[in-house]
C-alpha cells in the first residue's frame, strides 16, 4: 500500500545514473499542495549532483510555504522566471494583436497547428464574453488570469468548440 502523501516527500526519479538513450534528465516527484496531488516536475538537468541539489531545494521550498507563494516554482530561479499568466496581463493587447503576434512566428506546416488551436481558444473565450455582457473584443489581460486560464481549461476538457460532439 502506497504512503500517504505528505508535504516534504520528494523523490528524485530515477534513482541511478541516466543512460545516454534518456533525453529527459532527471525528474522530481512530490505532492504539490496548490493541486492537492501526486506530481511530477522536471529538475532541468542530467547531473545527478544538480538534480540532488534542485531536490533539497524544492523540499526547502514546500516546507517553508515559498512554493505556494511563487505558484509552484521548485527553485528560487524558477521563481524569479514570468510564468505565462502572470506576464503583465498581455500590456493592453487585445486577443487578436497578441495571436497575429504569435502565428508570425511560425511557418511552415505548424503555423496550421497553431492556428486551429487559437481560433479554438478564441471561440471558447468570445463565448465567455457574450455570456458575461462584455463589449466587443477580448482583452488578453482578461485572458491570462488566473481565472481566464482555468475556464479555457474546463471548457476543453468538455470538448467546447471542438469538431465532434
């Protein structure tokens, strides 16, 4: 039977030198209080010694309350890093500047993937617009909070503006 898991438990995956065919490197394991479970996060490295020492870090972190307060930075480094939503809410782009920005960095057959996703996102958050009575245009600040995120999170999971039903 598994253990009960506990905040400060951190495991180092795997437990042995990498082989050369392992292109992910080392990887932490721990229970990550904002989810309230069992995650997975990558240390970023392939030294062992490094990876032992993101490690006593991250346990550091969870166990003095500075991994909560960064939103889940396992070093102090990861937390001095924008983090996508946190990113001065987009300086008063709207939705549409910030994804003609984006697709002019891509070419090629990829430019196909992202734009299927982004008019997919689109939809999902005009939608969210029209049920709350905002004006026309959405703002990407209003996009990239906390909130924002978490509703174009739920809406995909339940295949809102998907191709099949």
């Amino acid at each position: 039977m598994a253990r009960k898991p506990e905040i400060g438990n951190v495991q180092l995956y795997p437990d042995r030198p990498l082989r050369r065919d392992e292109k992910n490197g080392y990887v932490l394991k721990f229970f990550c209080p904002i989810l309230g479970k069992r995650i997975r996060k990558n240390c970023g490295t392939r030294d062992r010694r490094e990876a032992r020492t993101i490690l006593r870090e991250c346990r550091e972190r969870l166990l003095n309350g500075e991994y909560v307060r960064s939103g889940g930075a396992i070093t102090a480094v990861d937390a001095k890093m924008p983090r996508p939503h946190a990113v001065a809410n987009g300086d008063g782009k709207s939705w549409e500047e910030a994804a003609e920005s984006y697709r002019a960095k891509f070419k090629g057959r990829s430019i196909d993937d992202v734009i299927s996703r982004l008019s997919l996102a689109e939809r999902i958050f005009e939608n969210r617009r029209k049920d709350l009575k905002l004006p026309p245009g959405v703002p990407l600040s209003d996009c990239l909070t906390e909130d924002g995120i978490e509703y174009l999170q739920s809406r995909l999971l339940a295949g809102d503006e998907g191709r099949y039903s």
